[in-house]
C-alpha cells in the first residue's frame, strides 16, 4: 500500500490509539458514568478496522484509471461499513438484550462520525488536483 495514503491516514491512528489509551486510564471514572469501557473499546477497535478497511478501498478506487472499478471500490466500501456496522450492533444489542450500555452505545455512534469526518477530509485531501506552481 502506499505510504503516504497510510501517512495521511495518521490522524485517525492517533484517535484510536488516545481513545484505547484513554479509555483504559479512565475505566472506573467512565464506570460510574454509566459506560461500558468494554462496549467502548470493541467499538472503538470495530469502527477503525471497519473505516480503515473503507479508507483503503477509496484510496485504490481514486488512483484507478477504470470508471467500472472506481465505482465498483467507493459502493464496495460503502456497502462493507454498512453491513460490518450494522451487523456489529445487532450482534451486540441482540446478545445483550435488556443490558445494553446506551451511553456506550451513543459513544460509538459519535465515534463512527468522527472517524467519518477523518476519512472523508483525508480523502479529499488526496483526491485535490496537484498544481506544478
């Protein structure tokens, strides 16, 4: 892969790694908060496995000079954050029934658009023409 889309992509690294790190120096505090640091970092690991899977696909599908496979890579990654999402909090809500940790649960959700915006603003970073000025 190319070093400089994984450079770019550094932003959303640092995120997971204070948010991991944060997450395990704050346990008892975020316990009495009412989150589940568990639910909280699976959700963290799922979210960036899932984006930077994603973020990878849209990198290869802008450098590709095929419009089939650049529309066949952007719907890939799209359809790949929907299902592994989706299917990660149904899994989650349906073992956990009557004790889902909502907190947690929003939590992630404010993560998923926070890694979002990353992805979303690194992408366009590297999509932007190159001048020779």
């Amino acid at each position: 892969m190319n070093r400089q889309a994984i450079r770019n992509f550094l932003p959303a690294i640092i995120l997971f790694i204070i948010l991991n790190s944060g997450i395990l120096v704050l346990t008892k505090k975020l316990e009495g908060w009412g989150f589940d640091p568990v639910v909280m970092t699976a959700g963290n690991l799922i979210l960036f496995a899932t984006i930077l899977i994603s973020y990878l696909m849209s990198v290869k599908a802008l450098q590709t000079k095929n419009n089939y496979a650049f529309f066949r890579l952007v719907y890939g990654s799209f359809i790949i954050k929907l299902i592994f999402l989706a299917a990660a909090a149904f899994i989650y809500i349906m073992v956990m029934k009557k004790n889902v940790n909502k907190p947690g649960l929003f939590f992630c959700m404010g993560l998923y658009l926070l890694y979002t915006f990353i992805e979303v603003n690194t992408l366009m970073k590297i999509s932007k023409p190159k001048t020779n000025a």
